[in-house]
C-alpha cells in the first residue's frame, strides 16, 4: 500500500481498516461495510441484554418464591385462623352458610369442593398479577435498550 492508504488506515475507525478507495463503486463498499459492522455489533449488543435479561429474571423468580412462601403461609392460616379464614370475605358468605353446624364430613366435602376452588382462583390471581408485572418489567427494558439502539 501506498504511504496514502497507510494514513487513510489510520484515520478510520479500526472496523473500517481495510477498505481501500478505489473508484466510483468506494461508497457502495464502504455502506454495506458500515451497514454489516453495524449489524454485527447490535447482534452482540442483543446477546448481552438477552443474558443480563435472563439472569434478572432468574433474580426475581427467587424474589417471587420468597412471595410465593408467605402466600402458601397465609393460605394455611385461612384454615387455621378464624379471623384470617374464608369466612371473613363477603362474596363467600353464600358457600359457607349453616357452616357453623356443618360436621367433619361437611367440612371436607366443602374442603374439597368450594374451599379447593377459592384457594386456585387465589392462586391464579397471584400467579397473574406477578406474569403482568413481570412482563410489564420486560416491555420496558426492551423499550429502552431498542430506542438506544436505533
């Protein structure tokens, strides 16, 4: 090469060493060069924010098995705790009159039946409001590192 193109080599940006200015066709070359530099350092760009994604969704998930212990705790006190119990809610005071004189057997059938079905919607609840919010967390993330990268 030339002393030229040695000046020209050092005056680029490393990605761009290598290119030489020969003719009408340089800037063609010297686009899709750019373009596929571009393409390739947002592909790692990706990678990263994929990876950190995954490990902040492995950190929350223990956060939310934390949640998930007090909630199954809490659950178990709605069957021990008459003040906490099922009873205490408005829209079950329908499944549960005459529970007052209800014997072993009833409980369980309602245990099994009614009690069962409560304790899943709550469950399912929990489990929907915790998927938003996570999802929410994502969106804005993805939001984010997409509008610092285009």
């Amino acid at each position: 090469p030339s002393l030229i193109d040695k000046y020209d080599a050092v005056a680029k940006p490393a990605c761009l060493v290598g290119l030489v200015e020969e003719g009408p066709g340089e800037e063609e070359e010297w686009k899709r060069y750019t373009w596929d530099n571009w393409k390739t350092r947002l592909e790692e760009d990706f990678n990263e924010f994929y990876f950190s994604l995954d490990k902040e969704k492995k950190e929350w998930i223990e956060e939310k098995e934390g949640e998930w212990e007090k909630l199954i705790h809490e659950m178990g006190n709605k069957w021990t705790t008459p003040e906490k119990g099922f009873d205490n809610r408005a829209h079950l005071s329908d499944s549960l009159e005459g529970s007052s004189t209800w014997n072993d057997s009833q409980w369980e059938d309602w245990i099994r039946t009614k009690g069962s079905q409560l304790m899943e919607i709550e469950w399912e609840n929990w489990i929907d409001e915790k998927d938003s919010l996570f999802n929410e967390m994502i969106l804005k993330k993805w939001i984010q590192w997409k509008n610092s990268k285009i």
